[in-house]
C-alpha cells in the first residue's frame, strides 16, 4: 500500500499547483505523492485540473476522490488521457476559478450554520450553488430573512483561521461538532478547525477563504421541507440566483 497522500490545500487553500510525482495508477484514478487537489467529501466536490508531465503531456483531471483506506487520494482521469506510469513526475494544477467558487460558497455555509443553530444532518457544496440540511421539525425560517443576514456577515469582512486541536481536546468540546454522524477520520494526532470569529467554530476539512468578504453576494433561494424533521436551505451567488 502507498504511503499517505500529502494534502498541501489543507494548510493553503490558495495554493493552486505542486509538482509531484506518480506513485500508483489504478482503474479507479491516478495516486501522487503530493497534490493541491481536494478530494470530495465533507459534501463539498472534489477539484478538477490537470496533472502536467515532464514531457510536456497533459492528463486532464475530472475529478478527485479518496482511496478506500480514506488516507490517499486518487485523481480521475479524463477517458482520452494518455498514459502515465509510476515515477512520471510533472505538476498538478487545479481549475482556480472552480475551486475559488467551491471555497467561497463553503464558508458560506458555515456562515448560514451560525444563523440557525440546530444540528446539521447534511450539506452540498458545487461551484455555483450549496445547500445544507437542518435537523428542524418546524420551519420559521425566512429566504429574505436569511439572505439579510447572510450578507451582513458576509460584509464584515471577519478573517477565516485554521487551528487544529487533539482528538481529546474534541470530545473535552462535543458542542463544537454540528454535523449528525460526523466523525474525525480515524488515526489522526490533530483535527483541524475551522474559526470564523464570533461566528463560528467548528472541525471542518474543507477549503475555505481567507475572510468572509471574499464571499461576495450571495442569496438563499430555497427553503424546503425534506422530510418530518428535515429542512433544506440553498444559497447561491447573487448574480446567478
């Protein structure tokens, strides 16, 4: 079994391309040794690109997923890539735009979570809309409402931290877990955490910006009813709602 993919967008989300080095292919994507590219999970979709070899050939990614054992990360090819082999070495870069609306909407949601503090029972995060679920038997909630005050946390420009904490550090801190179900991976000495002052603390593995005005606009254009005790808001940007 391959060692551990190293996540360089965990400590940067702005990072957008690293070289690196085959390690494995399979049928199910390519395995390198370093990549910038997030793997879906955590809701939100994993990133596109390219991997770009040495020799000047270029294997475009259209997707990025993680291995079963959860610790590696597999870059999915497009069916007309050409060929790689372990130990072709290049450099993996990720569809900037795309991903800048992935962590822009992310944040976003975190910022939504603060606003109804009830427990998550889900979410999803594309580059154009986002949606989360709320354990909440009874709606009162409001788009107009909820898109006010989406935006006035969005204007205070609040900086987004990364810390990390012990896994006992954590269960000394249940409250700070929102999501129903959600588990930190198994086997890891430190959990990060995503602060956005006054508003919200939470473990969250996902990629984020660096202040909550990079947002921009966004509007809550659906508020529906999933289920008996389920409550699903979508956001999106506010020029393409």
């Amino acid at each position: 079994m391959s060692a551990t993919t190293i996540k360089r967008f965990d400590d940067d989300a702005y990072l957008d391309h690293c070289t690196a080095t085959v390690v494995a292919v399979s049928e199910a994507g390519i395995e390198l040794d370093q990549t910038v590219c997030y793997a879906r999970s955590g809701g939100q979709a994993g990133d596109t690109g390219t991997l770009v070899l040495a020799d000047g050939r270029v294997v475009a990614l259209i997707d990025t997923i993680y291995a079963e054992d959860r610790t590696r990360i597999l870059h999915v090819p497009a069916p007309d890539a050409p060929a790689v082999q372990p130990g072709d070495q290049g450099e993996v870069r990720i569809d900037w735009a795309r991903r800048h609306k992935l962590m822009r909407l992310h944040t976003c949601l975190h910022l939504l979570g603060s606003l109804i503090p009830v427990p998550v029972t889900g979410c999803s995060i594309s580059p154009d809309s986002a949606r989360i679920d709320f354990d909440l038997p009874e709606s009162t909630l409001d788009k107009a409402e909820l898109t006010e005050q989406l935006n006035a946390l969005i204007g205070a420009k609040t900086d987004v931290r990364i810390d990390r904490i012990t896994p006992e550090q954590l269960a000394a801190q249940p409250d700070l877990v929102r999501t129903v179900g959600a588990a930190p991976p198994a086997g890891t000495s430190t959990i990060r955490i995503i602060e956005i002052p006054g508003v919200d603390r939470q473990p969250c593995g996902g990629t984020h910006v660096a202040n909550t005005g990079e947002i921009g606009a966004v509007t809550v254009t659906k508020i529906e009813k999933k289920s008996r005790t389920n409550r699903r808001v979508v956001v999106n940007f506010a020029a393409l709602a």
